[in-house]
C-alpha cells in the first residue's frame, strides 16, 4: 500500500455545509419510497461531510499494524463515498495484489506438504511387516480404535511437558512426536525402524525424529522428560532402555499393556509380559541402575478395555497403565 494521502487544499471558510441539506433529502426520498435516489443523497452528505483522505491514511495505518481486514474495509468504504479516489483505488488493489500472492502461495506449500504427506503414508508395511497387526500407529491407519487410544496418551503427556525438552523413545511414525511439539521447548524421537526412503515420515512441525536408535543399547541426550508409549513391552532388554532412560532425564511418562488383554499370547511382537507390580518395580530398579536417584515417585492413569479415555488412579485389572514416574534423588 502507498503511502498516506497528499492533503486536500481547504475548502474556503464561508462554504456552507450541504451534509444537512443532503441527509434531509436522503430522508424525503427514502419516506417516498425511493431508496435508491436517497443513497444518492446520504452518499453526497458524507463525502461532504467526511474527509476521505483521513479514511484512506487509517487504512494504510491499519494496514502497517497488521490489521488487514480493517485496512481492507476503510478503503471499500472510502470508495464506496466516492469511486473516483484514486489513492484509495490503488491502495485496495495493492492489498489484493498481496492478499492474492499469499494465498496462492500458501496453498501451494500445502499442496507440496499434502502430497509429500500423503506419499509416505500410503506404504503398505508403514503400520508394521503384518498388515493384520499394526506395530506403528499413524494417523489415517484403518484402524481409529488404536489411534484414539494412542493420541489420548499424547494428549494426556501435552500437559506434563509445556516448555520442557522432550525425548520421545520409541517414536514410531512421529505423530506423536509433532503433538509434544506443540507445548514442548523441543522434541527428539529415538526408534529402532528404519524407514524406507518411501516411508519416511514427514510433519510439519519441529520435531527431531532418528531413527535405527536401540533404546537397550544407545545412549540419549540430556533432556527433561522421557516419553514412552507402546515401546517397553517391544524391548528385549527393558531394564536397560529404562535405565538408559533415566541416565538422561528425570521423568519417564510410560504406558504399559495388561497381558491379560494384550500380551504375548496374541501379539508376538510384545516380549514383557508385565503386571502392574513388576512394571512399578522395573521403574523403580531403573531410576536406581541409573546412578542418578534413590528410586521413583509415581503418578497412576489407566485406560479400560475399548476406551481411548484416560482415567486417574491405580487400576491392576486395566487395558493398559499410564504412568508418571518421576526420579527421586539419592540423599
């Protein structure tokens, strides 16, 4: 947009004011029934009445705080008074120039994000090599009982990690790393897969994803909260991944399946078939082999059978336990 208006020479200092005469004309006219003759009238009191250059430079004010629809509307305004304004004219249209750039342009960038998103997520083995059993949760996947379930545990960790520096262990697709990135100061994601090139996952958001990590063998940086859903009953040597975890930060937000419901005996990629009490002790054995705390105080969720919804407390005959287990340190 230009910059503000030139002033208009003023007007001499015996003009009467016509603005009255007009609106009582516009009034007559529209009394008689005739609305089109009086939005000449009231159209000529306010040109005569109002300095239009004064409404153009708002705009352009408007304009340079950011506040483009008010800009946007001044300057219909002054035209809609008087079509003939010329610095009004070019101001609007400048602004639609640039209104118009920007949204060819962003919706440009979201067709190349949406194309890209929707290529990777098309691959038949990205929930996992059996397509009867899905190991990686994704948002999309033919299954929405898994995913709800998923995302609720996310949701739920949104509100434990704003401005901490966040590891997600055992990230999978990273969906649920881009949600901690939302809240979190930042977000690492560690797994084992190795995506094909095809697979590879892509968000929009600002989350780190590595993969070909072991958790049970690789070390992790320094961060504040660990997160690790649906990974510990995968590990072969969880003591260790727990360990390793805790050797880098000082809270393990962690869920847990109950093998009554969902252990090895119907899903074979799950190796720890723990019940609430020994996955407590592991938590508490891990914070120890860490070298860093005395042991661990615990927060209780839970998740009952077909519920995506998490509730609070301790529950040993749940589907699944979320817990909260935060290092205590040695005295």
């Amino acid at each position: 947009m230009s910059a503000l208006s030139e002033p208009a020479a003023a007007p001499p200092a015996t003009t009467a004011d016509p603005a009255p005469t007009f609106r009582a004309n516009a009034l007559a006219a529209l009394e008689a029934g005739r609305p089109a003759e009086a939005h000449a009238w009231l159209t000529q009191a306010l040109a005569a009445s109002v300095e239009l250059e004064w409404v153009n430079d708002l705009a352009v004010l408007a304009h340079q705080a950011g506040r483009v629809d008010e800009a946007e509307a001044l300057l219909r305004a002054a035209l809609a008074i008087e079509p003939a304004r010329a610095d009004a004219a070019d101001n609007l249209a400048a602004l639609e120039t640039t209104f118009a750039l920007r949204s060819s342009q962003a919706a440009s960038s979201g067709r190349r994000h949406q194309g890209a998103d929707s290529q990777w997520r098309r691959s038949r083995t990205l929930g996992g090599p059996d397509p009867g059993m899905y190991e990686r949760a994704f948002p999309g996947m033919p299954r929405p009982d898994i995913i709800s379930e998923h995302t609720s545990r996310y949701a739920y960790a949104l509100g434990l990690v704003g401005g901490a520096h966040v590891l997600d262990l055992g990230c999978g697709t990273g969906y649920g790393s881009e949600m901690l990135s939302w809240s979190a100061a930042s977000v690492r994601g560690f797994d084992l897969w190795r995506p094909e090139p095809d697979e590879q996952p892509s968000w929009p958001g600002v989350a780190a994803l590595s993969y070909g990590h072991d958790l049970c063998e690789d070390p992790l940086p320094s961060a504040d909260v660990a997160v690790m859903f649906e990974v510990i009953e995968h590990l072969p040597d969880a003591p260790r991944a727990l360990a390793i975890a805790f050797g880098a930060v000082e809270t393990i937000v962690g869920s847990f399946p109950n093998p009554v419901h969902h252990g090895s005996w119907m899903n074979r990629y799950h190796l720890n078939d723990w019940p609430l009490e020994q996955f407590e002790r592991e938590l508490e054995r891990a914070a120890q082999a860490s070298g860093r705390f005395a042991g661990v105080e615990l927060i209780h969720h839970h998740q009952a059978l077909k519920s995506p919804l998490l509730a609070p407390g301790r529950d040993p005959e749940a589907s699944f336990w979320v817990v909260v287990a935060r290092g205590v340190p040695a005295r």
